[in-house]
C-alpha cells in the first residue's frame, strides 16, 4: 500500500520579531528539537484528515483549522491530483500558538508529504508559496519568517522581499526556550502594534528603528563570537518588544528569572503576549540549570538547544 511522509522542523527568532513586518531584518533559527510530521495513504472516498485537534473529512475541518484545508486542496491542485482518495495524518510535538512556528511546520510537512506521495518534486519556491497558503489565512498578512525558517535548516538572516541569508556563527551557543503556557496570537499582536504606530507613530516606528540596528548587530556579533555582547542585544531588544506591548507579565517573570539565573540575555520570541522566551545560556550545564530554574518558576515546558556552525551550511544553495 502506498504510503508516503513529509516532514519540516519548528523554529525560534532569535532577534527582530515585529520590526520585521515593517521591513526590518530578523534571525531566525531552525529548531530540529520539535517537529510536524504528515503521513499520507490512500483512502476510499473523500480526503480524510486526522490529527489530534480534528480527525473526519477534510471539508469539514473546523474554521480554525481551515487554512490547512486551502493549503492541502492548493497543493493537490499544483500536483495534478484534484480527485485524490487519502488520508492525511498529522503528528506534531510542536506546542500550538507559542511562537514556535508550529502552522508554518504543519503546512510545509503537508505539502512535503503529498510531494512525496505523487513522486512529483515541486521546487523549493512553489513548496513555500503552498505553506505559506495556510499561514496567510492564519496571520493575515505574515512577514514570511515562519515558512523561510521551517524550511531552512542552518540560521538565517531574513528580510522581506529578500532572499534569506544563511548566517556564520562563529561560536557555537546554548539557547534555551521556556514556555509561558499561554496560547499567543500573532494576528492580533501584530495588528495591536499597527493600530499604536496610527496613535504614536514617533514612539513605535523608533523602537522598530532600534530592532533593526540590533538585528543588524547581532548578525556581526554571531560573526565574531561575542556571546556577552549578544546577551546585551537580547536584553536590549526586549526592552523594544515591551514598548511596543508585545511583552506580559508571564514573559517578563520568566525573562526575569532566566537573568536572575545568570542567562547573558533574555527576551520572548515570536509575536509575544503569551507564547516562549528564550535565554542565552553559558554553556550546556548552565542551559540545563536554566531550563530547571524556569520550570520551578511556572514555566511549563523548557527545551535547550546548542546553535553551531553546521559545515555544509557553507555550500548552502539560494
Ligand atoms: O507567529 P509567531 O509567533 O511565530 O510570530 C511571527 C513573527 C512576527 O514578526 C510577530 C510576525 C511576522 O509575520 O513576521
């Protein structure tokens, strides 16, 4: 019988969320410690849809959920293969709504899985222009960091309009991600910033302004290996993401107690008010203490990760 999988990673912004829908860059890493995977099988009858939020026929997949759908007929459509009988099951280990990229690694697992599953290669732009179907009808209107990010597997340098560039990180880092537990919404922390920008546009549009020369910095400091100078950066970026409303008191007590365990920086990630943050660490024990400190501290799930140079990162195409 045939089967077929596809499978994409979740992500973590390092620095530069929010100013980036205004044009500024952002870094964003892959995170291979989380992933979606997308089985597909042939079915009898109408494509059946299985995952833990929704299992039954795919036209009667939940609102919510409904970017998917677009995402699975747009694919299937792009494939020659609107008829197809099948069943499409979703595993994920990504938390939902925390800024971890989980609906843009859902949809590229999706749209790998029936790639596969047709032997039809589809090219690396059409794979994210079908991804980003399900993210466009989740957010609005999304920077694309998400589906760039899901799909890349070194560090990248992202702005939009641009082509993502991969990064050299001269030393390697331990970066430990916490989570605040609360679901985040990325259109509405978006949008709350546009409407402040209408109100305040001085005071927003230079918090942007600051993201971006710190992006920027960053970018050259992970070239040179300065790890307390971008502990700073993090620190520094925060405070942004603050004045802008993004933070809360549940990412603040947690950025609070990761500085007060002696992390180089802290700050959230992704569109915040709810959602993760992440903490530079010294080293990997340290990152290990940190993530035990964060939990006692409310945190309700803790990862770590060390970001390297990865040596085929060097011949890396596009
Ligand atoms: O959806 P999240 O939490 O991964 O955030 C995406 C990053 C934002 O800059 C907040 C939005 C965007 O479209 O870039």
């Amino acid at each position: 019988e045939k089967r077929a999988v596809g499978t994409a990673h979740s992500k973590i912004i390092l620095i530069g969320e929010h100013a980036v829908v205004y044009g500024e860059p952002a870094i964003a890493l892959p995170f291979p410690t989380l992933s979606a995977t997308c089985i597909v099988e042939h079915s009898y009858g109408k494509i059946l849809f299985e995952s833990e939020k929704y299992t039954g026929p795919l036209e009667r997949i939940p609102e919510r959920m409904k970017g998917l759908a677009l995402c699975i007929n747009e694919t299937l459509l792009e494939l020659g293969q609107k008829q197809a009988n099948l069943k499409i099951t979703l595993i994920s280990n990504i938390p939902i709504a925390r800024g971890l990229g989980s609906s843009a690694a859902t949809a590229m697992a999706i749209v790998r899985g029936l790639s596969n599953y047709f032997a039809t290669p589809l090219t690396k732009t059409k794979l994210k222009t079908l991804g980003n179907i399900a993210e466009k009808y989740a957010h609005g209107n999304p920077s694309g960091i998400d589906m760039e990010t899901v799909f890349s597997d070194v560090p990248i340098l992202f702005q939009k309009g641009f082509m993502p560039k991969p990064l050299f990180i001269q030393k390697p880092f331990y970066l430990v991600v916490a989570d605040t537990g609360e679901i985040r919404n990325t259109k509405l922390a978006v949008a709350s910033i546009l409407a402040k920008r209408k109100q305040d546009p001085k005071h927003i549009e230079h918090s942007i302004h600051l993201l971006g020369l710190y992006t920027r910095e960053t970018k050259d400091v992970l070239m040179a290996g300065d790890l307390s100078r971008l502990g700073e950066l993090l620190n520094l970026a925060q405070i942004e993401l603050k004045n802008l409303g993004v933070s809360d008191e549940p990412i603040d007590h947690l950025v609070n107690v990761a500085k007060n365990e002696g992390a180089l920086g802290a700050k959230l990630t992704g569109a915040g008010r709810g959602g993760c943050i992440i903490a530079l660490a010294e080293n990997g024990d340290h990152a290990s203490m940190l993530c035990k400190r964060l939990r006692e501290a409310g945190a309700t799930e803790t990862w770590f990760f060390k970001v390297e140079q990865d040596s085929e990162q060097l011949s890396c195409e596009e």
